[in-house]
C-alpha cells in the first residue's frame, strides 16, 4: 500500500508541475511582429496584399531593416484591379512579373508620415522601369487637400486615395489605399497635375495625348509647359496658328525614342518629334524660335514609357 500512495504522490507531482509551466509558458508575453509585412498578416483585410508579398517574394523586404512607406491595398482594392486584367485573374495566376512591379509601385524607400506630406510632391517608387540593372523607378505624384490624400490623381486616372493614414511599423509607416495604383504613363502624370492642366487640354484638342500614353516611338522624354508657361502673348500666338503648325508646336516639346534624365541631358543638339532641335545649356533651353530664356524647373518625373521635365515657358520651331 505504501508503494501505490508513493507513486500517486509521485504522478500528482508530475501534473502540478506539468501544471505550473503550461500556466507560466501561457504568461510569457508573445513577440509581435511590429514589420509592415507583419502588421499586413495580422490584419483579414491584407489577406491578398500578403499572398502577393509571398508570391513576389517581397515579404523579407518589408519584414527587415530599411525605412519604407506603404500605401497598401485593400483586399477590395485588389479584386478590382485583377477583374480589369480578365474575369479569371487572381493574385494566384497574374504573371508575377506584372504583380511584383505592381507593389513595388506601392512602396517608397523612406518612411512620410500623412502630416509631413505638401501640398503636392513628386516621389520615387521601388518599381523600376526595366530589368536593367539600376533603372530609374517609377514617380509618384503625392498631392494632400486638407487631410485627404490623392496619389498620381485619383481613382479616375489609375491612382488611388487613402483611406487609413499613419498605421505605424518598426520599419515605417503603412497608408491604406482603396485601389491598387496603376503604373502611370506620360499622360496619366500630365493628367494628375494640375499644373500641367492646359498642355494637357492642347494635347487632348490636337488629338495627342493617346500617343503618349501608348509605346509607339517610345520611351519619350517631354518637356512640358507648366501653366503659367501660357502667358497671354503665347496663348494669341498659338491660337493664331493652323492645325498642324499647333500640332508642330506640340511635337516640338517631345523627344522619342529615348528616356533621357536630367544627369544625361546631351550637349549639341535634341532632335524633337516635330523634326527640328533645340539646346540645352545646364537648366537653360535655347529653342529655334525666339530668343526668349526658357528654365528647365523640375527634372526627372519617371513614367513607364518615357520622363517629363517640367518648363517655364513653351518652346517654340522655327517652322522650317
């Protein structure tokens, strides 16, 4: 009898202590994964932005060290997005290429917090525009009214609106958006500007902004008039002219065939669509036209199918 109370005793011990470290091993807080990539898996609604991730292989990336800002897609955001590319896609089957350069256009190497964004403001994504090693990545265009925030224009010209700013991570921050944000072209980032609202309009009446949202003699390199470009005199002098001479006027501002950044600008002479060249000189362009000062202002706005540097005043041929 002694024996069988011992090893009573001896198995009670054993479940107390079996007990005892189940209710200390409970106790021990978990480690959270503070990453944006763990932020991500832990919330339903990222359910495809993570199958995404995985599939890319872009989760270690925003797993690790670095600064990121992510402007994040919801899982509604991207069913639209896969049922324009065809009624069976999903982030399953989409050529994981397309996928890969999708996210990376939703991810900018330091961390913007939704109250330190301007007005308005150029970015660069991680999306590169080729596989070329050390290709320039594709811009984005931030613009903040008040507390909403609208990227490359809005849900009408590909881009998206936040939702759910300011989502903090060890890594950086997390901005909810409600589309996936498509790739811009030349024209989706002359369409976002505001300040490129009347090249715009010229481009669209003579029928040529299509061409710049296409590939055909791309990659181009435009050197677009911002607004008040179109002083009073410029605006008579262009509507003065026929059709095709304000086609050629257009044309003039366009380079084809290649991608040049402001690092890469030529010396001699730059060819144009319209068939005439012009000169640059540091930030200064001498055009065939006049003799006016025309000032390069802000260089190096990258779209899938070419660049935009932004201009002063319109360049104009000599209508040779």
């Amino acid at each position: 009898m002694k024996i069988v109370s011992r090893i009573k005793i001896a198995f009670a011990c054993i479940a107390l202590f079996t007990f005892i470290v189940s209710c200390n091993n409970d106790d021990e807080p978990q480690a959270v994964n503070n990453s944006i990539a763990g932020i991500a898996s832990a919330n339903p609604d990222f359910s495809t932005l993570v199958t995404a991730l995985n599939r890319t292989g872009l989760t270690a990336t925003l797993n690790g060290s670095g600064t990121f800002t992510v402007f994040a897609p919801t899982n509604a955001a991207f069913n639209t997005f896969f049922g324009t590319l065809g009624s069976n896609v999903t982030v399953n089957n989409v050529d994981v290429n397309v996928l890969r350069n999708i996210l990376l256009n939703h991810v900018i190497g330091k961390e913007i917090m939704s109250a330190n964004i301007p007005a308005s403001v150029y970015v660069s994504t991680l999306s590169p525009i080729n596989a070329t090693t050390n290709a320039p990545t594709i811009s984005m265009f931030v613009q903040k009214s008040g507390a909403v925030v609208t990227l490359n224009g809005g849900i009408e010209n590909g881009g998206a609106v936040v939702t759910s700013a300011d989502v903090d991570a060890s890594n950086g921050v997390i901005h909810v958006v409600n589309r996936v944000i498509g790739i811009p072209t030349v024209k989706d980032h002359a369409v976002a500007n505001p300040n490129l609202s009347i090249l715009t309009s010229l481009l669209v009446a003579q029928n040529l902004a299509g061409a710049l949202d296409g590939t055909e003699r791309a990659p181009f390199t435009v050197f677009a008039p911002v607004n008040t470009a179109f002083d009073q005199a410029t605006l008579d002098l262009y509507g003065g002219l026929n059709s095709g001479l304000k086609t050629e006027v257009l044309l003039y501002h366009v380079v084809g065939g290649l991608n040049v950044r402001s690092n890469a600008i030529p010396s001699g002479n730059i060819p144009t669509l319209q068939g005439e060249s012009f000169t640059i000189t540091g930030t200064a362009i001498n055009d065939a036209g006049s003799d006016v000062n025309k000032n390069i202002i802000l260089t190096d706005i990258q779209c899938s199918n070419g660049i935009v540097h932004a201009i002063d005043k319109v360049l104009l041929p000599a209508f040779n």
